[in-house]
C-alpha cells in the first residue's frame, strides 16, 4: 500500500510537485513519506505466533525502520527501481502470455540478435518473436546455459558457436559474425517475480537460522509486499502524468494514510495465513491492485470537479518548508468516495506481510527462534548503511524517478 513505486519519499513531493512552483523543493528525508511502509512492517510483526514472535518483538524497530531500505537502494543501483512495479497496462488484459515464474520471464523478456555479416543487425527471438513450440524445450535448455550465465554477469555479448549450433540443430542457420542479448525484464517492473525471489531467499534464511539476514530480507519483503497493494504500482499511469492527475501517486499513498491511519484505521488483521502456492498468491496482488486503478483515477478526478477548487490544497509545513498539500476535508472526501480503499489495502498488506514471513518460517521446518544470535553489523555493513543515507541524501533516482 502504500508504498510507493518508486520511491516513497517522492510520492509526497510528487504531490507537491502537482501543485506548481515547488521543483526546487530538495529530496526529502526518509521520514517523509514512508509512514505507511513503515507502519505495516511494525503491525505485521504483532500478528506473529509466539514460537516467532520471540525473535522479532525483540527486533520490532529494525524491521519498522528498514522497511523503507528499498526505496533508498533505488538511489544507488539501477537493478532496484523496477522491483518496486509492473506496468500490467503494457501486458493486458487479457494477462494470458505474461509469464508467472521468474525463470519463465526472463527466458520471454530476453531478445536474441545478431551482427550479420553483412553488417545488418537483425533479431531472432524475444517476446514479439516466440520461439516455435516444437524447439522451445531445446532453446530452453541453450538459454539457461549460454545466455543466463551472462544475463547474471551483465555481460551481453553471445558466444557465436553455440548460438550457431542452436540455430543449426533447428534448421535456422544463418550467417553472422557476432552475438548478443537485450534484457527488456526490467523495461515494464518485475514486481511479482522479484517477490518470488525475495520468498526463496527468505526461507532460506530462515532455514540456516542466518538471524541477521532474516531481518533483513523479512524488512525488505514487507516493502515490496506493501508496494505490490498499491493500485498505483501497478500501472504505467503510475502518477496520473496521462490523465492530467499529476500527483495522485502520493496523494493516495501518502497524504490519506499520514492524515488517517493512526487516528481511524482498524489494523485488526488476525493471524498470518500459510500460503501454499506462493507465485499465484503474488500475481493475485498485482491483479487485486489493478482493477483498483481505474477507481484511483475517476474518483479523484470527479472529485476535483465537484469539491471547492478553493478547499482542495492547504499550506501545510514540511520539514521546515511551507508546501502545498491535499487539504484534510478534501482527502477525507476522495478517501470516502474510495470506500476506504487505502484502509483496505493497508489492512491486505499487513496481513500478507506477516503471511509472507510465517509461510517462509513453515516452509523453512520451523526453526527454533529463540537463542538467535544476532551478531553485530560488521564495519563492511555499517558503512555500506551509511552509503545508502548518503546517496539517498544526495538525492538522484536511477531509472524512473519520483512518483513511482
Ligand atoms: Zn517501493
């Protein structure tokens, strides 16, 4: 939920942005707007069974406060941005080709060129051309040893001979004097298949009772769970920017939750679920999410029409800053028209957060949680913390900016 698409602390200058003459206004700490990721990591843990609950009260705070790592990494690398959405606009409906496993999706997202010998550049496979289904077992077979390999090692260029041989065994010979391969995964979000890496990377913490690393990714998980309930992250009209809403984005994440939530939300979510079919559990999310869309965005906009132009932004003081921002009665009414959608979504969220982190737990054999060592952050570490702060300070989104 509320969680950003890109980046929370934006989503909140976003909203700002949308009221005109603020785009000097400086990168925000991470207190401002990661209200709600860090609040649903904090609810999440109460729901846990006492057999957890012994590791992670003890620990509540880490997890509260790193629920908003992500959004600060998305400063310092390029892999980080498209974790945080999925454009599904660009895919469907209907969503029937869209992969559902990870490995799956990269294999389809992956184009295959070559430099012919003429010098050409030309295409042979990639999403807009399927491998025939009669060769599909084969070229899955040449992708995992030949292009993933590389794919993991960002080196892009295709070792010639096997790709011949590949093309030879299929009747598909062609000349060319070298080979490579585009990764267009990222172009559109990888939402719903990093959530799956992140589950196995996360029972298998839980699994060598790797305490440090379980609070770690069990944070991280909360985050991109929380992103993966917002209608927002899930469209490629992600800030309203095609339909003249500028700023919705952190309208809906941030300004309804930091107004609402501590005073009348029922966090009440009841005890984590073990979830048995992990992959379709992540894709039932972003599909929940989206058909939420289309209310996000005519709701607010009939509401613009009809609600006092004069009663829709109010001054209101931002560390320090004197801004504009959604009016309370304003936010009031748009949230009343959504019928609580950002209470719903928050209350989902928190509750497949902590179903995320016990599934992991089970599926892990139940380790005993009690006596965890927590080892000290190693220098390394506490460095590499403060890099975050500071590139995150510093303020330049790679990849997508603000408002996702
Ligand atoms: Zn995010």
């Amino acid at each position: 939920m509320i969680a950003l698409r890109p980046i929370l602390p934006f989503a909140a200058l976003v909203l700002l942005l949308s009221l005109s003459s603020f785009h000097s206004i400086a990168p925000a700490t991470p207190d401002w707007g990661f209200f709600a990721h860090k609040r649903i990591n904090r609810l999440a843990v109460l729901t846990l069974p006492p057999q957890m609950m012994v590791f992670f009260k003890p620990n509540i705070d880490y997890i509260s406060d790193h629920a908003v790592d992500p959004d600060m990494r998305r400063y310092a690398s390029k892999h980080e941005g498209p974790r945080h959405f999925i454009d599904l606009d660009n895919y469907g409906p209907p969503f029937d080709n869209l992969p559902r496993q990870r490995v799956d999706a990269m294999q389809y997202f992956t184009e295959i060129w070559v430099v012919k010998n003429t010098g050409d550049t030309v295409q042979l496979f990639g999403r807009q051309m399927p491998v025939a289904a009669d060769i599909q077992p084969d070229y899955k077979k040449y992708f995992n040893t030949q292009v993933l390999p590389r794919l993991y090692e960002e080196v892009e260029t295709l070792d010639p001979d096997s790709l011949a041989a590949f093309l030879n065994r299929h009747g598909m010979a062609t000349d060319f004097q070298a080979a490579f391969f585009r990764d267009q995964m990222a172009l559109h979000g990888v939402l719903p298949w990093h959530l799956q890496r992140m589950q196995r990377d996360l029972t298998e913490a839980f699994r060598r009772r790797d305490a440090k690393r379980i609070l770690r990714l069990c944070a991280d998980m909360g985050h991109y769970i929380g992103d993966a309930h917002v209608p927002l992250h899930t469209t490629s009209n992600y800030n309203g920017q095609k339909t003249g809403q500028h700023g919705i984005h952190g309208f809906w994440e941030s300004r309804i939750p930091e107004l609402f939530a501590d005073e009348s939300y029922d966090y009440f979510v009841g005890k984590p679920a073990y979830v048995e079919r992990s992959t379709d559990w992540f894709w039932d999310m972003v599909f929940a999410s989206n058909t939420m869309v289309d209310s996000v965005l005519t709701i607010e906009r009939a509401l613009r029409i009809t609600f006092p132009p004069d009663r829709q932004s109010c001054p209101d003081m931002r560390l320090g800053r004197a801004v504009l921002a959604p009016c309370r009665d304003f936010s009031a009414a748009y949230s009343d028209a959504l019928n609580n959608m950002v209470e719903r979504r928050m209350r989902a969220a928190i509750h497949a957060v902590s179903s995320s982190w016990y599934t992991a737990w089970v599926d892990a054999g139940q380790p005993d949680m009690s006596r965890m060592d927590i080892p000290l952050p190693t220098e390394e570490e506490r460095k590499e913390q403060e890099e975050l702060q500071k590139t995150f300070n510093g303020g330049k989104i790679i990849g997508r900016a603000e408002e996702h």
